[in-house]
C-alpha cells in the first residue's frame, strides 16, 4: 500500500490546491491569521493553520478552533494489518465520492519544478559546501578529548554526560552524515568519494556503523517519500498498533534509534555495499582502540550518548516532527529555532526536500527568496513540545507518519 500528499480534486493531475486542517498540535503559520495558508499561486501543498487546543496558534493567540479527533476522522481501526490501509495510499484514487480527495506522487517534486520555474535564480544555491569539514572535524575530536577525560569518571556521571554532552555531539555529527550523504560536502564529481570518507570520519564518536548504510536507504526516503515499504522512515504497521498510549510510546521513543536502525532490512532490504563494510571495519577499529586506551567507560560513553540522543531528548523532536500528522494534508513541517545552529539547518525540512541538492548553509536563503512557498506553511517552534504532543496526544503516535484521508468535513 502506498501513500502521499493528498489534494482536493480540481482536475489537474499534479495540482495542489490548499487543504484545510483542524489540528491542536505545535504548528504555527507566519501569517498569523488562522486562515488557509497559500501560495501566490495557490499551486502547492498546504494546509489551514492550526489554532487548536495544544500548542498550535497563530501570531494572534488565538485558541478558538474545536478540538477534533484525527482518529475518528482518518477512521483509523485498532486492527494492526488494517490501519495503514485506511490511512495512507499512493497510486490509488478514491472512489468513494465521500472521500473527496485523490492522492498524487511524492509532493516536493511539483513544487520543486514550480518554484525553479518562478525563481530560476534558486539554482544558483545547488550545490555544496565544503566547509562542514570544520565543525565536523571539531566534533570528533572534542568526543575524543572527553573520551579521554571520562576514562574515571562515575558511572553515574558518565551517563549524565553522554546525554546532556556526548549525546548532541553525536546527533549533531549524525546531521552532518544526512548533509553529506546528499553529497553536500565535496560535491557529486570525482570527489564525489570524498563524502563517504568524511561520513565515515563524522561517524567515529558514534559508536555504531551506520553512515554508508543511513546513505543508501535514505535516498529512498526522498525518493519514495510516504511509500509504505520503501520510505523506511515510516513505522510498521506492527509499532503503530503496539504503541498506543502515552506510556508505549515513551517507550517507542526510547527504543527509536535501534526500530529505526533495523526497519530498513525488514520493509525494504538491500544488498551489503563494499563502502559498509569498510564503515564497519573502520569503526569497529576505532572503538578498539578507545578501549585500548581509555578503558570500556568511554566506548559505553559513546555509544549510549548515540542511543540516547536518538531517542528521549529535545533533539530527537526533529525526527517527529518532520513528517508526522499534525497538520493533515501536509507531508512536511519546517521547523525554525535555535537548535538549527547544531543540527546544520536540518529543521528546514521543507526547504530541504524541495531541493536536496542545496546545502545547509545556503536553505535560510532560499526561504527568503521564494517567501510565498514557505512563510504560509504551518511550522514547528519547539522540538520539545513536538516530543511532549507525540507523547499526550491521543491522536498522535507511530500511526500518524505521513499524510492520510482528509475529509470533507476537514476540507
């Protein structure tokens, strides 16, 4: 079963006219106004903002849109091999007039050509920027300068800095190998494996191997973005039918990095690549060698700082709030904040997935440039408070990955 950006049926195969949303989750739009976000053109993938109950609200404050159930709405069952097929489809259209929507491809693609088309200018942004050396390279030696100086730390102590310190160090160094694995630092010529070396140096701290396979499986997710199987960012029907309530799902998310580590060889799984096996001798020599010469604390420092960042902590946000269901009808939130600055640009979601292939420094500027396509969509503000929605809210979860049915009542 497939699945993608839903559009309100008006004839044209590939257009997007704006789809009205009732949400009470951390989604604001710029405008302020609470009205239905559109571009100048009104062409694009959009969404009404939400004004709900929670933390979604508009400039004006205002809190007066009825609560509504997404679950009731999208008709969500308990069964766990039912679900997905009463929320999310690609190549199909509905046939029931009830429905009033009709499903199109990956979204970002039409709105890709549609901007190039306004703002030819944009093209001059493609391309990389060699310089994430730098903050990279800062990284992997201050979680080297650490590892050496938590050799005797406590236990205890150990564990407090590999979540509050080693943690972002490694999730910021994982933002980086998403940056480069889009070829983003040394460009796609004939250093182009010049990218996959500095992934795997990016890699070092992390403890695990994962640079050259998160490479391989997440072009698919830009590829086949809402694809059941082939997106593997999508939970499995199994999580979202386990992970209900507030307490399973803190769970989910603590466990998060090791389902979404392992999804990728069950739903859509590829053969082993010579560069992964290189990551993996490379990185298993590496914690070797810590361990020869600090002693196991600072592997244990590593490696738990990953698994925790990855999982419970304010960083991890991004990863909900991305592409999950708080805005029906739309497949991608942006968020703008501070933790930007440490997760090199990756809350520019939108931006990103409308052209990949711009580097992280340079998505700021592209927002600016074609104001029309990003300022009027509903955006998230606090990563903290996307993890805190996730958690409470009952219509939220591993189920709302994506983009499902939207009603005529949510029209």
């Amino acid at each position: 079963m497939n699945m993608s950006t839903i559009t309100k049926m008006n004839g044209h195969a590939n257009g997007m006219n704006g789809i009205k949303s009732d949400n009470n989750h951390v989604t604001k739009t710029a405008n302020g106004k609470g009205q239905l976000a559109k571009a100048a053109n009104g062409n694009h993938i959009l969404a009404k903002t939400a004004n709900g109950n929670h933390s979604a609200k508009t400039a004006n404050g205002n809190h007066n849109a009825p609560k509504k159930d997404i679950r009731k709405i999208l008709k969500i069952p308990d069964d766990p091999f039912k679900w997905f097929n009463s929320f999310i489809t690609l190549k199909t259209k509905i046939e029931n007039d009830e429905d009033y929507c009709m499903y199109t491809g990956e979204p970002h693609t039409g709105r890709r050509q549609e901007i190039l088309d306004k703002h030819p200018e944009i093209k001059s942004l493609m391309g990389p920027d060699i310089w994430i050396v730098v903050p990279t390279s800062i990284c992997v030696i201050s979680q080297f300068i650490l590892c050496w100086l938590l050799k005797d730390a406590s236990w205890p102590f150990l564990m407090f800095m590999a979540y509050c310190i080693g943690g972002v160090f490694n999730h910021s160094l994982g933002s980086a190998i998403h940056e480069i694995g889009h070829n983003l630092a040394f460009g796609h010529g004939r250093l182009a494996w010049m990218n996959r070396v500095l992934s795997l140096w990016c890699n070092l701290p992390i403890g695990v191997p994962m640079a050259i396979t998160y490479k391989k499986y997440h072009a698919d997710h830009h590829r086949y973005l809402g694809e059941e199987y082939q997106d593997v960012d999508i939970p499995t029907r199994l999580e979202s039918w386990l992970f209900k309530r507030p307490v399973t799902k803190m769970i989910w998310l603590i466990f998060h990095p090791i389902l979404h580590s392992i999804r990728p060889f069950y739903k859509s799984p590829k053969p082993l690549t010579g560069w992964e096996t290189i990551n993996t001798i490379v990185q298993f020599a590496y914690d070797i060698l810590i361990f020869q010469l600090f002693g196991i604390k600072p592997v244990v420092y590593m490696v738990a700082g990953t698994l925790m960042a990855l999982g419970l902590h304010p960083l991890a946000g991004h990863f909900i709030s991305e592409h999950y269901l708080f805005t029906a009808g739309q497949a991608t939130h942006s968020y703008y904040g501070p933790l930007n600055f440490i997760l090199y640009n990756v809350g520019y979601h939108n931006e990103h997935h409308d052209f990949p292939y711009i580097a992280y420094t340079r998505l700021p500027e592209l927002k600016r440039i074609a104001p029309e396509y990003y300022d009027n969509l509903p955006y998230h503000s606090s990563w903290i408070k996307v993890v805190w929605d996730f958690i409470f809210d009952d219509n939220m979860g591993p189920h709302a990955h994506g983009v499902g049915f939207v009603k005529k009542e949510m029209l």
